[in-house]
C-alpha cells in the first residue's frame, strides 16, 4: 500500500539535545512538507521541499533543520535552539500544488 | 502571506442533521481549496477539495461550496453520523506557492446518538 511513514511515533527529548524525526513515502511525490500542531491550533507550516536536495523554510523553521537526499526521504531535526518543541509533528506529500496532501499519521514530541 | 479564518471552533450536532463549517482566505491568488478531517492521535485526511473554476462540488454527505467573489467556502454534511466525530481544517493554496497549503484552526464537531 502506498502511504507515508513516520517514526517514531512518541518521541521524548531531554533539555539540551537534538533529535530527528522519519518520514518516509513511496506514493512517488516530488513535494514533502512538514508541519507543527500545538492543541487547538491548526497546523503551522516548518520546513517543505519541491524536489530532491532542495528545501524552503516555512513559517516557524527557526530551530528546526531538513534534509532531502532521496525523494522518498524527508527528515526533520528538532534542535537545542528550539525552545517549545513539545508539539504533535506532522509529514505530509502531495503530487503538486493543485493537489491535497496525504498525511503521515504524526509524531508526538515531549520534552522532559 | 494567506490567511484562512475558520468558524466555528467547535459544533454539536444531533445525529441526522447538517453541520455547516465556514472559511475565508485573504488572498484573492488562491485556487485550490481542500478540507481535511482528523481523528484523535491520527494525521488529517483529505475528504473533498474545490479549485476555484468550480462553485460547487458534492461527494454523497459532503458537499463544498466557493464563493471567490466574498473569498469564502463552506464544508456541508448532512444526514450526519457518530463516526463523522472529529476536527475538520480547511486550507487554501495557490499554485505559485510551491503547494504550500494555509490552515485554518480548526473546527471541533461531535455528533449526538
């Protein structure tokens, strides 16, 4: 079946140290995005890439870095630097831009 | 930037009736508008989306509605259910925007037995 893949599905961080986040996809998408959920909010764009070793900042990219080596791949690392990172993670693909995203089924990061 | 604003926040209704959720967007350039439903602890879904050439587009209980001229759409299901429980976002894009979707906040509708 064709889908996205995120891992670790609960993810606890300790004060001071970085951790990385997978999202995987084989539904063959050129676009990868990942977005922040905060409770009540709506989602808050991070980081997107359009196409392999490229990738933009979003709207609350600070403390947060990317990669996209592979297409099927779109990691992300929460760093030190960023100072509320306890948030429900979001991946998502689409096929362009007139298109709807197909979500990964999230990640929840808690700082302790 | 774009900016959707989304109401209600949350919304009860007795099973069988309509719900009715509604959203404006700022910027006149967007084309594409999905709706997304999230259940608890899971990612959203795409349920149904609308590009702006269309004022109207059904999918048997739900139903999109575009009106490009006030910048605004509304998500309408009717004959409701227990399991339609859930968060419901609408978004909005614009094709020279690298597809980057702008959410609204969300609306909470729980639907009584």
């Amino acid at each position: 079946d064709g889908g996205i893949t995120q891992s670790p599905k609960y993810l606890f961080r300790k004060e001071g140290q970085n951790v990385t986040l997978s999202c995987e996809q084989n539904l063959n998408h050129d676009a990868m995005y990942w977005y922040r959920q905060d409770p009540g909010q709506g989602l808050r764009l991070i980081y997107y890439s359009q196409i392999v070793n490229d990738f933009q900042k979003g709207d609350i990219a600070e403390g947060y870095s990317v990669s996209r080596e592979k297409k099927e791949s779109f990691p992300l690392t929460v760093t030190s630097a960023q100072k509320n990172p306890t948030a429900f993670y979001l991946c998502a693909s689409s096929s362009g831009p007139n298109y709807g995203y197909t979500f990964g089924s999230g990640t929840r990061l808690t700082v302790v | 930037g774009e900016n959707v604003e989304q109401h209600p926040s949350t919304l009860s209704v007795q099973e069988g009736d309509s719900a009715v959720i509604k959203c404006t967007y700022s910027d006149s350039a967007s084309n594409y508008f999905p709706w997304y439903k999230q259940e608890l602890g899971k990612g959203p879904q795409l349920i149904i989306d609308i590009r702006s050439n269309v004022g109207e587009k059904k999918d048997q209980r739900i139903a999109v509605t575009l009106n490009k001229t006030a910048k605004h759409f509304s998500l309408h299901i009717t004959e409701t259910q227990p399991e339609d429980s859930a968060v419901y976002f609408c978004a909005a894009n614009y094709n020279t925007n690298a597809g980057k979707s702008t959410f609204g906040d969300g609306t909470t509708l729980t639907v009584k037995p």
